[in-house]
C-alpha cells in the first residue's frame, strides 16, 4: 500500500518581543546596514524567560490542527523537530502532546537543526503511507535565544525564536500530497556549526562555565558555501523525482538563514525571484522553525493555490539537507 500524504492545515507562532537590528548594535559591534547587507535580516522575535519552545509549539500546532478542521484527540503522532528542546529529557514533544491535549499521540523528538522540519515531514509522511498512524502534528519550534553567545556579533544578530507546525493525513480524492522527499547528512562537517557544550561529550561545569559553551558556534563563510550548494543539489532533486522542471514550480520555500544564500539557490535554479518565498527579514533564522512558518504564512498569504507544485529545501548543522516537492 502507498497512499498519498496531504498537509491538511498549517500553523505558526512567534514571540510578540521584537529585537531589532538597532537594539542589538546597544548591545555588541554591530549596524543596521552590515546586518542587512549581509543578511538581509531587519528583526528577529525573542521569547519571553517562562515561554519554551513546547509553548511556541504548542501554539502553532493548535493554529495548525484549526486549520486542518481537526481536534487534538483524533491526533495519533506528534514529532517536534529541535535543537532547542525545553528539556535534554523528556523530549518537547511530550509537553506539547500535554499542552494540546492529544492524549492518544505518540510524541518524540528529532535533532537536525535547520532541515529538522522536512527531516520529520519525511518521516510521518512514511509512517503515514504504512498505515502506523494516521493524523500527524509536525512541528519546527525553537528558542535559539537561550542558546546564542549575545556578546558574539557574528551569530548573536542572525538568529530568533518562533514555530511552525503541519498537519499530515491521508490525501483524499482530488486533494494535493507530498510528491517527493530527499534528506541527507554530512557528519564529517560536524565542526562547521553546532553547540558545542551541555551534552555528554562537554558538560558545562564550574570550571567552564564562564566561556559560554552552551551556545551556537559558526563557522560562517564555510557554512555559506556548503548551504548553496547542498539545497541547490537537494531542490533539484526532489523537482526531478516529481518528474517537473524549474518552469512548473509555483514556489520555493528555502530555509530562511541569510538573503545572499537564498538569492544565489534561485539562481542556481533559475526560479525568478517572485516565486521564492522570504520571510527573514522579520524573524532572522529560527532553525527548525523557518521552514514551518514560512509554509505556513505563504499558505495564509495565498501564495499556495489548489494544484501548485511547490518546493521546499532546508540546510543545517549536521551538516544536513533536505527538500520536498509538495503538490497543494
Ligand atoms: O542555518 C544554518 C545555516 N547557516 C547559514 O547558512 C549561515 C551561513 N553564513 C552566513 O550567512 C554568512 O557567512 C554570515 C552572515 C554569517 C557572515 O557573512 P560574511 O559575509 O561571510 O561575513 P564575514 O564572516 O566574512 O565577516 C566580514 C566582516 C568581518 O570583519 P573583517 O574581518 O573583514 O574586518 C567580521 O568581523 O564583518 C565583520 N562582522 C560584523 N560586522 C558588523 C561579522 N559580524 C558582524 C556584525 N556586525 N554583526
């Protein structure tokens, strides 16, 4: 049996704290114009110290669940992609099965950072298509702000916080379905970008805690030349296995980490500019989350209608990659 697997409803949240570019140049070396010329990103939200990252989402999960006309117990699986989680253990997609409710839910966790959402979008998809579960809540949700260096001006003005989350069923008759999926992983790369302490490789003690071990370290420009490359490889793929073409794509969601990546993948794709999705100047990059809430406001926007083919396509640490071509 292979059924097809529809989004049946998408939702997002973000913090209501607003931390603007200008604000940050109070707090390290830095100006509106390097962070925007560099990145494109204007404003990033911030969570406030009691919201998690089960509570962002938990929120967008409930947006998302509204939408899909579906009600939290019907839920039977919930993966939260993180590497924010509110805990080491339990996994926050335990908090959030309490927040929403979804007693019936298995709920569990995955780590791969900025392609985590499509990374779990594959997964339900194809514990969907077994016939193990049938309605999934798939949620990217962060709160990178408990984990930057704020005295480090080469990461601290490209991150925030916020979630964004999918509901995934059975395609029904005349009803749009995830065409194509395609992850991968570098782990030779780990190096590039990652957090180097709180786990078990580097716990933070006493002696160590003053070096801020617990908070994203980049190394930036060969990040950048890895992101382009590795999504536009990813897009290409998912685009031929769906048996299209660049023409036939409606729209791309890229992973929202810097403008300059964005623009050259379009490039590289040749997609015009005015069917590439971009949402980063408001909210910096948020990871797991990106790709979720820029699905769901191009969806809210309208820039999805019935029958388009679109493309999503992420790149993280890890390094990792992924791309889905969905039919809406
Ligand atoms: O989501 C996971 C994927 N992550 C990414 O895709 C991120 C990929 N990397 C990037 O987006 C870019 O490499 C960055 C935005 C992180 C950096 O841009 P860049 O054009 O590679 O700049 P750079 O690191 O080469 O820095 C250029 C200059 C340096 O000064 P010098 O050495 O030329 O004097 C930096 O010290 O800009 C300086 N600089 C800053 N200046 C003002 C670095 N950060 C800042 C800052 N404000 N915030």
């Amino acid at each position: 049996m292979n059924h097809a697997v529809t989004i049946a409803g998408t939702g997002s949240y973000v913090p209501e704290r607003i931390m603007t570019n200008d604000d940050l140049s109070k707090i390290v070396d830095t100006n509106d114009e390097w962070i925007v010329t560099r990145t494109g990103i204007k404003e990033r939200r911030i969570a406030a110290e009691g919201e998690h990252t089960s509570h962002l989402g938990a929120k967008a999960a409930e947006r998302a669940l509204e939408q899909a006309g579906l009600a939290a117990e019907d839920v039977d699986l919930i993966i939260v992609a993180t590497i924010t989680p509110d805990t080491l253990t339990p996994a926050t997609a335990c908090y959030v099965q309490e927040y929403l409710g979804a007693k019936k839910a298995v709920a569990f966790d995955i780590s791969a950072a900025c392609s985590g959402f499509l990374y779990v979008m594959k997964i339900a998809k194809n514990l969907i298509q077994t016939g193990a579960f049938k309605n999934a809540v798939i949620i990217g949700a962060e709160k990178l702000s408990n984990f930057i260096n704020w005295e480090d001006r080469t990461t601290c003005v490209l991150f925030g916080d916020g979630a964004g989350a999918a509901v995934l069923r059975r395609a029904e008759e005349g009803e749009g379905s995830i065409l194509a999926t395609d992850i991968g992983t570098d782990g030779g790369q780990t190096h590039l970008l990652n957090i180097p302490g709180g786990g078990s490789a580097c716990p933070i003690t006493i002696d160590n805690a003053s070096e801020r071990l617990a908070t994203l370290a980049m190394l930036g420009k060969e990040v950048f030349k890895h992101a382009v490359r590795r999504m536009k490889d990813s897009a290409n793929e998912v685009i031929e296995r769906a048996g299209l073409a660049a023409e036939d794509i409606a729209l791309v969601i890229p992973h929202q980490a810097n403008l300059r990546i964005i623009d050259a993948i379009a490039d590289r794709l040749t997609v015009p500019n005015d069917r590439v999705f971009v949402n980063l100047h408001k909210y910096g990059n948020t990871s797991a989350a990106a790709i979720a809430i820029a699905l769901d406001e191009a969806n809210r926007e309208g820039r999805l209608k019935r029958g388009d083919k679109f493309v999503m396509v992420a790149f993280g640490a890890g390094l990792t990659w992924a791309a889905a071509t969905i039919e809406w």
